[in-house]
C-alpha cells in the first residue's frame, strides 16, 4: 500500500522529482556513516574526471586500488576535519604528491576547447531518509544534498496535512539531531526546515541555540517590496519551488557553493579561524536575488547601465557587495569577453576593504585581487593598469582627488576598458563634481578631443559613459539618487498623481520585509515622548517701555537662541541627565544579559558636552558604577573659562578606538577579570555615529534633537541590529523634541518601494532663463572665464602661475560681481543668488542623466558654480538676547507610541522644485514680545483651542488631496478662491468644541478674512513644498508646541 497525500514521502518524492529533473541524480547508497562520504559517488567522480592522476596515486599505493580508495577516502575525510568541505571542495586534496580535485566549477569564460567537460561532469546526487550517524543508526535525515560524494546540505520536509509544518522541521533540527554528530558538526554546510508554503535555514546546528533564519522571497516575490513570507502556489505546486526550481538547480547550486558560501573570518588580530564552529554565511534569498539579476542584466547589456538596489538596513549589504564586486571581476559575455575590465568599490566604511579582502580570497587564493587605494593618484593608476587587482576600493572622500590627478594626465588607454562601479551608499552627494570627475578618468566619453573647448568638453564628460555601469545601494534613496541610478519605468503609477512613468529601484528589500523576517527590529514599536516645558524671565518683559531694554530684534533669530539657551540651561542639562540615567538603569541594564547599551542623541556639539557632564556628574553624585559614558564630537570646543575639550580628551583615549571601547562587555570577555577593562553604557554623540555605525547590543536611544526625513530614519535605524540575545521589547526610543506621529511619518517614504517623478526635460532651460534674465551675466564674460579655466586643468601651479591665473579669473568674474552690487534691493541681490544656486543644483544632477549636448549650459554651470562662492552674503542681524534667566522647567511625560508602519506601497520623493524660496526681510519686533511669544508657546500648560481651530484648518488643507491638486496647477491667489468655501466647513464641523471662535468667525468678517487669509497662505506654501511630508510634519510639531494639546497630535 502507497503512503497517502497525509504523509511527508509524497513531498519528499515530489521535492526528489524537481531535482533530478533539474541534473540531480539519486543516490546509489554507498554513503560511509563513518566518514559521512559517499565514497561511490566521490570515486565515480573522480574517475570519470582525473582518470591519469588517479591511477598516478594508485601506484603510489602499490597498485592496490581498493587500498587506495580507502587510504584516499580516510585522507579526505581528514583534510575535511582540518580545512572544511568548502575549502576541500574549492581547493582539492593533494595526497602523496598528486593533486585531486573534488569539484569543477564553472569557469568565467569558455575559450578553452571543452572548457564546460569537467563542470559537466560533477555529480549532484539526492539521497532520501539518510540513515548519517553511527552512533545512532536508526536515526535518518529527509534528504541530503551532495556534490562528488561530499555531503554539503540536508533538508527536513514537513507536509501540514500531517499536523506538521515547517516550525517542527526547526524543532526537530534543535532537539533531534546531535550537532556533535561528524555529519552536522564537520560535512553539511546549510540545513533547510521546509514546509510548502516557508523555509528556513541554518549554517550551523547548536541544540536548542540553533539559530534559524527565514528563507523565503516575500508576499510579493523576489524584488518587490512585501511582507515576510511567500506569494499563493501556482496551480499544481508549491509556493517554496523557488528552492528547486532556482537555488538547487544544478547551476545555481553549484555557483552558490563556489561564489557566495564562505566562513565568516575573526575580526581580532591573532585568532584562527575554525571552518567548523566560525560562522558560515549562506546568502539570503534575496542577496542571491539581486547578484543574480545584476549580473544576468550586465552580461546581456554590458557597460553602461545603471541600477539602484534599495536594500534596508541589515539586509547584509557588506556581503552583497562582497559578491557582486567578485562575480563582475570574473564576469564574461556571451562571446567571451570581459564586461568589465576593473571593479570600483566606492565607500566611506574603513573595514569594508578588509572584509572584501578576506571573503574574496576564499573564493579565489589569488593575493591581490583586491586593492585598496589609501595613498595618491599614481597608487590608483597602477591598480586600474595592472592585471592582478581585480577589485579596487576607496573612499568617496579620496577618489574625486585622485581620479582628478589621472584625468589631467591623460590616460587615453583607461578610457578603452569598462568599468563597474559600486557604490556603499548612494546619496545625492553623487551630484556635483565627484561623479564628473570619475568619468573624466575612465570614461569613453570624456577623451578630450584636439582643439576641443573646454564647455564642449565638460557637456560631454559629464553626461553617461557607455564603458562605465553604476551599481549604487542605500536603504534610503532621495529623488537625485532614483534619477541618477535608478531606472525608468513607464507604466509604473505616480501614487499621489496617478501618472504615468517613474524613476524606480533596480531591486528592493524593504524595510516592511525585513521587519516581519526578524531581520531587523521594529524601532517605532516603543516609542515614549517627553515635552519641554519652560518659562523665561528677562529685563525686557520687566521694562517693556524702555528702549534700550526692550530693542527690536530678528524675530527668528531671537527665538531660536532663546529655545537654546532653555534646553541647554544647566536646569534642563540636570533634568534630563537624571530621566536618562535612572530609564536605564530600571529599563535597560538588565537586558541582553547586562549587555545592553544606549546612545544620546543631540543638536550640537556644546549640547553633547553640556548633556555628558551632566551625566557623569548625577553617575557621580549617585555612586552608579554600571553606567560608564563616552561622548563623540569633531573638533575642539572651549567653555567660558577657556577650557579646551575634545572627545579623545574628555574619554581617555583615540578617537579610532571609541566603537571597540564602546562595545567591549566584559560578559563576553573570558579574560576579563585579567584584563580590567572600562565597559560603556551609555555614548553621547554630536552628529557622528548617526549613519553606519553598527552595533547590535543598543537597546536604547535618548532623542534631544529634531528630526525629520532621512535624518531620522538613518538615526533612529542603529538601534534596529538584531542580536541572539535581543528582542524586540528590547528595544526602546524615549524623545524630548519630536512628536511620535511626525517620526513615523518620516520613515513612511522608505518603508517600502521609494519612487521619484522625472525631471521636466526643460527645467534645465528654465532655471537657464531666471538667471540670464537678471542681465549680470554676459557670454563674453563666462566664455573667456571657461576658456581660462581650461587651460589651467587640474594640476597645482607654480606660485607665479597660479597668481596669473588667479588674477585672469577675477578679471571675469568681477563685472558680474560689480553688477550685482548694483542691484537696488537686497530682494533682488537675493532672487538672483538663489536662482543662480538653483540652477547649478539642478544641472549638476540632470546633465548626468540626460546629455543635452548643449555647452551653454555647461557653461553657465561651471561659471555660476564659481560666481556663488563669490557673491557676498546678505547682511546679518545680530542678536543679543541679554540676561535672560529660565524661571521654570519641567518634563512631562506625553505618551507611550506604538508608532509601527502598516504597509503604505509606493511612497514618491520629490525632486527639483520649479522655483525655490528667497531670501526675507528679518522680521524685527520687540524683544518682549518675542520672550511672551515663546512664554506662551512653552509654557506650563498654555495654548487656547482658538490656536488648535486655526492649525487644524491649515492641516485638512494639506492633507486634502483636491486641494493640493488645485495647489500644484494654479497661483496662490487662484487657490485661496477655491479654497474659502472649505475652510468654512472646517469652522462649521468644530463648532461643538469651540461655540465662541464660531461665533466671532461667521460674524466678524474683519476676524473671518484674517484668519482664512492666514490658513490658505500656510497651506499653499506647505503642498508647494517640494519636501512636503517633512513640512506637514514641521507644521504638526508646532501645532503641538503652540497650543500644548494632545488631540492636535493625530
């Protein structure tokens, strides 16, 4: 009697089945439990491929083949437990002299007459219901995947009619299977839980610590942002075919093997890598995803092509890197030849080289294939001339320097081979200069032609290069990002418009699949909010009469250094040092086993100070010895007293050393008693270690600083690291400054898919015209100007040289220097200066992306770019906000915020706006009433629901999509037509909660006319925005502030 569908064999029998028809064969059962080798497989390989020096090593043996079999399968088994089944597998057994090899794998191009013989002749072999140990013969795996004998992978297959899924394939792997076991402990590589509809898989089994992971493609499929999971089976299959169909099929398997598995190498100096217990890395499906389609798009397409990959944060991009650079380094066409000459990693992270470095050499054991570039341009010339390095890496702040040295030299032989340029984190940094001067140094564009101007010659340099191909990744992409590197798409849909065609990502793995996969943690999941509250006492309240008590000041200006001087009064400093400390000692010093850590976020460098002082000084006054604190900061700082501080100062030691120091525990430390060593709880920080800076055992961050945008998403994402210790309660947010519902609007833009709208093709010579059409800027002028800074070039001059040509282009620059000053108003000065910026802005980034072929253009450029640094500044108003003292300060604690993001598809970055905003008039009012403005705004329990009727109007405008449709396609003054009636309506549905504002409203049109004219002005500014999200969320935030009411909040 067959088994019945209920059971696991027909799965088992369906899974064998899709193998072998994939070029799988099964195995003849001659597995060796006691080596844990199928040595019938491994010598049919070995016959079938290396026939000569086979029986070179029989007769070493004496002749006695059966003695050789077993003394060669006894010596493989031993070098396995000495080196790994990776090793073995890639590098071949030597015995007696005579090299082995126990795998072919395929080669990068196929010259060689039966180049593909021996790679066809590998043997994948399938065996079901392996009985794998000795010690305990009745015990059975549900498959075993093997190459050439060696056993490299086993699956446990679970079919849920039987009551079983994939969850009890974990079990089983933890609670069942000895990891002690030869076979698990010292053969297999990778173990697969499978049920139809998910997978999971681990590189190393470790009882009931065995750590799985999901290995599934996502609800939407590979590519596509989704939840965790799998897409819904086709009719008649699995939703899990992926595994056979893609990543056991026999090529793909095999590549896996050869170009993406490796073990993971120590990061300390000194220790020796054990293949067995060091971690291995087997890539995630959507890592191999990616490669695959990068590579398969390159081959076909060649140099040329860009592509945006949108990976979240801890979706292991260092390894994707890592694989993609060494398969484009060996990547060939279909007629054999080599799609890129040299492979360019471009990153600001030092350890990446090292990683590269040693991941590549377990792939190819050839020393220098990976050459980091620390030094000058003659450093970097010789790596893109030489045949050994293959992969050249450095940093963004050193290339541009560099490939402009090589640029000036000329090296024409550069410009005749293909590039792949790979990008750690692509940023609209990438505008300007440094990606221009990239091309000039290897592009096939940029070869200066005889008597070739130097405009003529810049249009064309800078536009794409047909021998150069970017491949850009950031988990954050703004919209010059998606234009430069991303692709276009013309049926995608513009979610707010409904348009068609948008720039896209080339692959995604959203934030939303990385969050449900457990790969990353939620961090909005616990979010508390704190608000400031405090009241200011000055002479000028006190004598509002007196003039020189009370002088008009910038309004602005005034309020922003008066907020400062609260939050960084030595009362707030105290207050807040004691909220933190004592959170994490009753929240945080307990978790991960006394491992966790937390960072505090704030607005400067003289706030980082001011706050770890405080800090260290209520550690101090307490007796605390569990909360060790360190502070980051750049440069130098003096206090009033003259007092030099500096962060490597104020910790004791380098600032290099701060990320070991601060994520030395002594509980992973065996010698720690020995060592003594200072452990850190806490890192205060100043704008450093807010981007890339990776460390899993923070649980905790303390936000004293706006943030809105990419900003927060960058800065609130280090606390999303996972950490076999940590889960998500784990982890918490507590913010002085922002409001929960504005933080979780700020990551919305990048939790899934981040599309762009494209470029007006004419922006260009719109923003052309605003300039010219000020009459400053004459073509005589900028046409000598270019002429003279192309014969200059790139190289430093002599003295007298550099003095001459200093003075020629001054000479140029001046007239239009003189013109402005002539200008009559400083609007004017203004209007002028900030469509020159514009205009320069744009073009540094669009003529990358289309080549207009027009040098005027150009030439507007490069001397607009020059004129800016020149032009002189507006006039300042100075401020003095005199003795002003804080008469009260208190925390309130507003809320605990589950702020987690639901999905929200495609989310639109804004790029380039039509115009931009100009320069203003400082609005100057009397100091005293500026202090009772903000008295009013931040005081004890202050704010009127007239204030909240107003803001709300303002934000139903916003956030009402037929207005801001009417917004975008017409003036201000046509939109406040249209608009009138609404804000009626507004007034009209709040009436129950504020009967006198309606009153005044609808009977004072005096009162009515203000108010509609303040509300429609507002909301026109914040839709034509073009960060509009981030302006909304401002406004939010100061309805809030304003008003001290917790309904304006949602």
């Amino acid at each position: 009697m067959s088994p019945g569908p209920h059971t696991e064999l027909p799965f088992e029998a369906r899974v064998e089945f899709e193998m072998v028809s994939r070029g799988w064969t099964r195995a003849e059962g001659t597995f060796d439990v006691e080596l844990s080798i199928d040595t019938g497989a491994m010598f049919e390989f070995i016959s079938a491929t290396q026939r000569k020096r086979w029986d070179r090593l029989v007769g070493f043996y004496g002749g006695d083949a059966p003695t050789a079999q077993r003394q060669f399968a006894q010596r493989v088994a031993s070098e396995i437990d000495a080196r790994g089944t990776l090793d073995v597998l890639r590098q071949g057994v030597k015995d007696r002299g005579v090299q082995i090899e126990l795998a072919y794998f395929r080669p990068g191009h196929t010259l060689a007459v039966n180049a593909l013989a021996e790679y066809d002749a590998n043997l994948l072999t399938v065996a079901r219901q392996l009985h794998f140990s000795s010690r305990d013969p009745q015990k059975s795996v549900d498959m075993a995947l093997f190459l050439n004998g060696l056993p490299v992978a086993t699956a446990e297959l679970k079919n849920p009619n039987t009551g079983q899924n994939a969850d009890h394939a974990v079990f089983q792997y933890r609670n069942n299977r000895d990891p002690n076991d030869v076979f698990f402990a010292k053969r297999t590589l990778v173990h697969f839980a499978v049920d139809p509809d998910r997978a999971f898989i681990t590189t190393r089994l470790h009882g009931a610590d065995t750590q799985f992971l999901p290995f599934n493609i996502g609800s939407n499929g590979p590519g596509i942002s989704g939840g965790a999971g799998n897409p819904d089976a086709a009719p008649g299959s699995y939703s899990v075919a992926y595994l056979w169909e893609q990543i056991w099929q026999s090529d793909n398997w095999l590549e896996i093997l050869h170009r993406f598995i490796h073990v993971k190498v120590p990061d300390r100096k000194g220790v020796k890598e054990n293949p067995h217990t060091s971690p291995k890395i087997f890539p995630r499906f959507h890592q191999w995803h990616a490669v695959q389609q990068m590579i398969d798009h390159a081959r076909s397409n060649g140099a040329g092509s860009n592509y945006l990959i949108q990976h979240s944060a801890g979706s292991g991009k260092s390894n994707t890197i890592a694989w993609l650079s060494h398969r484009l380094s060996n990547l060939f066409d279909a007629d054999n030849r080599p799609v890129f000459h040299k492979t360019i990693v471009i990153t600001d992270r030092v350890v990446l080289d090292r990683q590269l470095q040693r991941t590549i050499y377990q792939f190819d054991h050839t020393p220098g294939v990976v050459k980091k570039i620390d030094e000058d341009s003659a450093q970097l010339a010789a790596a893109l001339e030489d045949a050994t390095s293959k992969i050249i890496i450095s940093t963004l702040q050193l290339y541009p320097f560099v490939l402009g040295k090589i640029a000036e030299k000329g090296y024409t032989d550069l410009a005749d081979r293909r590039y792949a340029v790979i990008i750690d984190e692509a940023h609209s940094s990438q505008g300007g200069e440094t990606p221009t001067k990239i091309k000039q140094a290897v592009g096939a564009n940029a070869v200066r032609e005889e008597d070739e101007d130097e405009a003529t010659y810049l249009t064309r340099a800078r536009g794409p290069q047909p021998n150069l191909s970017y491949f850009a990744f950031t988990a954050t992409p703004k919209s010059p990002t998606l234009k430069l590197f991303g692709g276009f798409d013309p049926e995608r849909i513009h979610p707010r418009t409904g348009d068609k065609g948008m720039h896209v990502p080339f692959h995604v793995y959203s934030m939303r699949q990385a969050i449900d996969e457990g790969y990353i943690l939620d961090v909005l999941a616990n979010y508390i909010t704190y608000d400031t509250k405090w009241r200011l006492r000055n002479a000028a309240v006190e004598q509002a009469e007196s003039r020189a008590a009370n002088p008009e000041v910038d309004a602005a200006k005034t309020r922003k250094k008066f907020v400062r001087y609260a939050e960084q009064h030595p009362t707030s400093m105290e207050q807040k040092a004691k909220l933190i400390v004592d959170d994490i000692r009753e929240d945080l010093v307990g978790r991960l086993g006394g491992r966790a850590k937390a960072m505090v976020v704030t607005n400067g460098r003289e706030h980082a100070l001011h706050l770890y002082q405080a800090i260290r000084t209520y550690v101090s006054q307490c007796g605390f010895t569990d909360c060790g604190t360190l502070v980051a900061f750049s440069g130098q700082l003096k206090d009033e007293a003259e007092n030099e501080y500096t962060e490597a100062k104020l910790n004791g030691f380098p600032e290099s050393q701060l990320p070991d120091r601060f994520g030395y525990t002594k509980a992973d430390d065996p010698q720690a008693v020995a060592r003594d060593q200072d452990e850190y709880r806490l890192l205060v920080v100043a704008e450093k270690y807010q981007t890339g800076f990776d460390q899993p055992l923070l649980c905790g961050m303390y936000v004293d600083k706006p943030l809105t945008g990419v900003t927060a998403v960058q800065t609130l994402s280090r606390l999303n690291r996972t950490h076999p210790l940590k889960r998500q309660d784990d982890v918490h947010i507590l913010d002085f400054v922002n409001e929960a519902s504005d933080i979780q609007a700020a990551f919305e833009d990048w939790f899934e898919t981040t599309i762009t709208e494209p470029s007006d093709p004419n922006l260009l010579y719109t923003k052309q015209y605003a300039v010219m059409d000020y009459g400053l800027l004459a073509a005589s002028e900028m046409e000598a100007f270019i002429r003279v800074l192309g014969a200059a070039g790139t190289a430093r001059l002599p003295d007298a040289a550099e003095r001459k040509l200093h003075a020629e282009l001054h000479e140029y620059l001046k007239p239009a220097l003189d013109r402005f000053a002539g200008l009559e108003t400083e609007d004017e000065r203004e209007g002028f200066r900030d469509a020159l910026k514009s205009y320069v802005r744009a073009y540094s980034l669009i003529a990358q992306i289309v080549d207009w072929g027009d040098r005027d253009l150009e030439r507007l450029y490069q001397y607009g770019r020059i004129l800016l640094i020149r032009l002189p500044g507006h006039p300042s108003t100075s401020v003095d906000i005199g003795d002003a003292d804080l008469s009260h300060f208190r925390l309130e604690f507003t809320g605990r915020h589950n702020a987690s993001l639901s999905p929200v598809g495609d989310r639109d970055v804004r790029g380039h706006a039509a115009d931009g905003g100009g320069f203003k008039e400082p609005e100057l009012e009397p100091l005293s009433e500026v202090i009772e403005d903000l008295n009013s705004r931040f005081g004890l329990g202050l704010g009127t629901s007239d204030q909240i009727l107003v803001f709300q109007q303002v934000a139903a405008l916003v956030e009402d999509t037929g207005m801001q449709q009417v917004a975008l396609m017409n003036d201000e003054a046509r939109f406040g037509q249209v608009v009138d009636g609404r804000l009626d309506d507004i007034v009209a549905d709040h009436a129950e909660r504020n009967t006198d504002f309606m009153k005044l409203y609808f009977d004072n049109n005096e009162f009515r006319k203000a108010i509609k004219e303040a509300a429609r002005s507002r909301a026109y500014k914040i839709i034509t925005e073009p960060a509009r999200e981030e302006a909304l969320a401002r406004l939010r935030a100061e309805m809030y502030r304003e008003t001290g009411d917790h309904s304006v909040k949602d």
